[in-house]
C-alpha cells in the first residue's frame, strides 16, 4: 500500500511539475529537471540561509521591508501594510507530503503579522501562490490585487482579488499599484500553463494631480 501511494503521488508530482518547467529544454534537460525535483521531495537540500529571529518593533516601524522567505516580504511604507507572494506552507506543492519542503520557517510566522491592507501575487506558481496562506490571509479579510486570469482561484480560496492586466494601475488604501510586465509563465497542473496573468508590480505614494 506504501508503494502505492509513493507513485500516485510521484505521478501526481509529475504533472505539477511539467506545469512549472521551462521551455526549451531539451530531452536530456528534461530528465535532469524531474530528477531534481523529485529528488528535493526525498533528500533535504544543504545551503539554507540562516534564521535570524525577527523583532516585533522592528516589523511595526514604517516605512519598513522585511524578508520572510523566498519572494514573500511584508512591506510598510506610506501609510500600508502589505505582502508579497505570501507562503508560509511547508511544501510548494498541492502535496502536503511530497513537493519541494523549505529549507527554513518563515522570517516571520503567519500568526504574528500585523494586519495587512492588501496582498500582491505576481504569478499562480506554488512557490507564489501558496493556497493554505491565501486561505488564512482571505479569512482575515484580506484584498489580493493579481494579474489578469488569477482572481477566479483566490475567490475560490475564500478572499477578494482585483485583477489587472499589464500597464493597468488601481488606487487602493492610499497608494497607487500598477502591474508591469515580466519575463517568466504560468500554470499549476497540465491543463492550465500560461493560461493566467503573470505581473511584476509598481507601487508608491498617489501623486497630486495623477
């Protein structure tokens, strides 16, 4: 039964994975992709950065920038609080026993961030786009600005988005947030790649007379 379970689950790795793999690989880059990702799932990976323990008044000053993890830092500046690609999962995977684990805890855990106003994701990839923290941060009421295609997933996750395309900009609690566009693609399953948005993101003070 064991065994089983490892290759459905390998499978099921299997087809996440195609979704996040780059284009243009060859047949033999191909193979060393998977394996690689399939071998992270099983054997913990060396160079983590060290944990440096976070200090409350330091995340409350503003304007402020603290690194959580990979691409999720809370920022503080003109008078918001917001996210960035918020993951504070285990795993970057729809498995909660196989995908990619994190090689250290978040910065700072999720319990212990101050209310935020809003939560920019830039692409739907599980590293990004982590859907137990999109849940919890929905719960607390929490509005997502995403690119083009990704909102009908964080409404289903329980939260509110705002979608834009690229160039687009919306004025929200006070600052103006525009999408940009980026080099990278989309997709978490093989039915889905490059069908949503992905966005880099502009953001700052509203300018008299814009």
């Amino acid at each position: 039964m064991r065994w089983i379970l490892l290759i459905l689950s390998s499978a099921a790795l299997g087809l996440v994975l195609k979704s996040s793999q780059p284009e243009g690989l060859g047949l033999m880059g191909k193979l060393g992709f998977f394996g690689r990702r399939i071998w992270v799932t099983l054997a913990p990976r060396p160079g983590a950065a060290p944990r440096v323990p976070y200090d409350s008044a330091a995340i409350a000053r503003s304007p402020s920038l603290t690194w959580i993890g990979h691409s999720t830092f809370l920022v503080r500046m003109d008078g918001v609080t917001f996210l960035t690609d918020p993951i504070f999962s285990e795993r970057a995977s729809p498995l909660s026993f196989a995908g990619p684990r994190r090689m250290v805890p978040p910065g700072v855990p999720l319990d212990a961030l101050p209310a935020a106003d809003f939560v920019l994701l830039s692409h739907d990839h599980y590293d990004h786009a982590d859907l137990g923290s999109v849940k919890e941060l929905a719960r607390r009421g929490v509005t997502f600005v995403v690119p083009l295609g990704l909102g009908e997933w964080v409404r289903r996750a329980g939260g509110e988005a705002i979608e834009l395309d690229w160039w687009q900009a919306l004025e929200l609690h006070g600052v103006r947030i525009q999408s940009v566009p980026a080099q990278h693609f989309s997709g978490r399953s093989l039915m889905d790649r490059s069908r949503r948005l992905w966005s880099g993101w502009v953001w700052g003070p509203i300018e008299p007379g814009s």
